[in-house]
C-alpha cells in the first residue's frame, strides 16, 4: 500500500487529533514525526499526516473541512 504526504502540523497533538477524523472514515493514515527523537525546539522537527493513495481525495476533503486547525495542506 502506498501512502501520500497530505498534511503538516506544528506538532503530534495536532496530528494525531486530526487523525482520529481519518480513523472514523476508516482511512489507513501514518504520523511522521521525530519529535520524539529531538523534542520540542529539535534540529529538524516535523510532524506530518500521510494516507493511502488510494484514499487521498477523501483524506484531502476531510481535512480541508477542519483546516482551521493547525494542518498545512500540502
């Protein structure tokens, strides 16, 4: 299965919160983060959302309706 970048945040929270919107629509999604690895302020950091290609429309709209959050479409 392929995935696709659809979404940056500013941090996990957000990422995660916005992922629970994907899980009620049963889109397979991944968060792609090193804050972890540097925490906050971390040479590098970025926290991004990615779903299934096949999916991606339906992630891109779902988004796009909340995208007054901290989500940067990309």
């Amino acid at each position: 299965m392929d995935f696709v970048r659809i979404a940056n945040f500013n941090n996990q929270f957000e990422a995660e919160t916005a992922a629970h919107l994907l899980d009620g629509e049963e889109i397979p999604y991944n968060i792609h983060s090193n804050e972890a690895l540097f925490g906050e302020g971390g040479v590098g950091q970025y926290v991004f959302l990615s779903v299934a290609s096949e999916m991606e429309e339906k992630a891109r709209a779902i988004m796009a309706s909340v995208s007054g959050g901290g989500a940067e479409n990309v």
